[in-house]
C-alpha cells in the first residue's frame, strides 16, 4: 500500500510539472506570436525617416515621383470621386476617397504626373502631395502623423496655397505663388507652427506697375512687400533691394 501511494503521488507529481511547463511554454509561444503581429503591423504602417533633402529652397519639381517603400494609386469611385489608395511596400496603408477633390486633374495626364514625395513639413518623415502644384489649381498635402500611424490632408478646395510651391527647410516655411490678374502676382510666405501652415509674409508683384497704377489709382511698385496685419514692409523696382531669400523664391518659380 506505501508503494502504491508513493507511485501515484510521484506520478501526480509528473503530470503536475509538466501541465506548468506546457502552460510556459503556451504563454510563451502566445506572447511571441503577439509580439511578432505587433511588429508586423508596426512594419506595415509606420514610414520610415526621409531621405536627406536639399537644406536650400527647393520647388515641386525637385521632389521624386516615386519612392522606396510608398506607392499612390489613383482612381476613381462609382460616384466618380477621386480615390487616392497608400501603399508601403506592397501593403495597404490608407483610403483617402472623399467628395471633395483630392487636387485639381487633367484628363490627358498621367496618374503619376500629380504624385510627389516630399517632407513638405520637415519633420523627417516623408509626405506625399497630390496635384499639379500649379497656378489657378488646387492640390493636396498627405502628412504623415508618427502619432497616430496615419496621413493627414492639408489643403482644402479653393485655397490659394499649395500653387507653384518651394519648400525652405532652414525656414520651416513653404512658398506658393499664383497670378491674380494679367498684371498682378502673388507671392505667400507660410511658416510651418506645429501641424497649421501661418501666413508670414506678401509679396505682390507688378509687371507693369505705371499701367496698372494708371489704371486703377494706386502707386504701387514692381515688388511690395507686406508683413502680418498688413504691414508694408518694403516697396521697389529693383529685386536686389528684396531680401537674398525673397530674391531665390522669385528665381526658383521662374518669375520676373
């Protein structure tokens, strides 16, 4: 009767062991097989730090239209609305498709003429704009959020930003430029604070400032220069009178 008792309580004693290690050993395997989702999603959604870009202004033109791990497919819904599909490497990041246009398209152009890659808010991680970034058009900025894994859209319908757009690192700031009338152009200063682009500065640019000052009464100069609230701060014909920045947007966009 000792034996028996002494053989089952080892045999107890066994099977008791072994259930903790496969217990363990299940715990174990669950939490790598976690882990591994975890970083497999991370992988899947998280873009990476942007290649270095020029530390000097740089317009839309300088920006890739292709990039190592992202991809922009471009379409249209049932409805006839703009579909812009995110992919990285070969994944599905993210749908943008809503009512209102993505950007400003023509029909004879290819998808990927209205595709760039760019750290448009210089926080190291790459951006995508979406438009043909030109005159009289509108377009759109996708920024990635580190935050929340997921592109944001800046730029709206209407809004004159995002036109002939130069990118300054060193100021934290973006250009756009457009033309108002046949005699008047329009140069903005927007400065990056956190997430919102802030206007900064004006400058308004007269081609022919006597005609358009005879035309309608005013005593304009070829290059006006405003400040916030309205401020003049410098009026001239001569562009060297501008500042060495103001001096290479004007350059850069290819304007008198």
């Amino acid at each position: 009767m000792m034996k028996e008792t002494k053989y089952l309580l080892l045999a107890a004693s066994l099977m008791l062991s072994c259930s903790v290690q496969s217990r363990q050993t299940d715990n174990s395997s669950a939490q790598n097989t976690a882990d591994k989702t975890e970083t497999a999603a991370q992988e899947n959604t998280a873009v990476e730090k942007t290649q270095a870009q020029p530390a000097k202004p740089f317009a839309l033109k300088a920006c890739p239209q292709t990039d190592a791990q992202l991809r922009v497919a471009l379409s249209r819904d049932a409805d006839m609305n703009q579909v812009a599909v995110i992919y990285r490497n070969g994944d599905i990041v993210q749908t943008f498709n809503e009512e209102e246009p993505l950007f400003t398209d023509w029909y004879d152009q290819k998808p990927e003429t209205f595709i760039h890659y760019v750290d448009a808010n210089f926080d190291g991680h790459t951006d995508i704009f979406l438009g043909l970034g030109q005159s009289r058009t509108y377009s759109s900025l996708l920024l990635w959020n580190p935050k929340t894994q997921l592109f944001e859209r800046y730029g709206n319908l209407g809004e004159p930003s995002l036109q002939n757009p130069v990118f300054a690192p060193s100021e934290n700031a973006i250009y756009s430029s457009g033309s108002n009338s046949a005699w008047e152009y329009v140069y903005t200063k927007d400065v990056w604070d956190e997430e919102t682009l802030i206007g900064a500065e004006v400058l308004y640019y007269y081609d022919n400032p006597a005609e358009y000052n005879g035309m309608n009464g005013t005593n304009v100069k070829k290059y006006n220069l405003y400040g916030t609230g309205e401020q003049l701060l410098k009026a001239t014909d001569d562009i060297k009178q501008l500042s060495k920045g103001w001096q290479q947007i004007i350059n850069l966009t290819q304007q008198p």
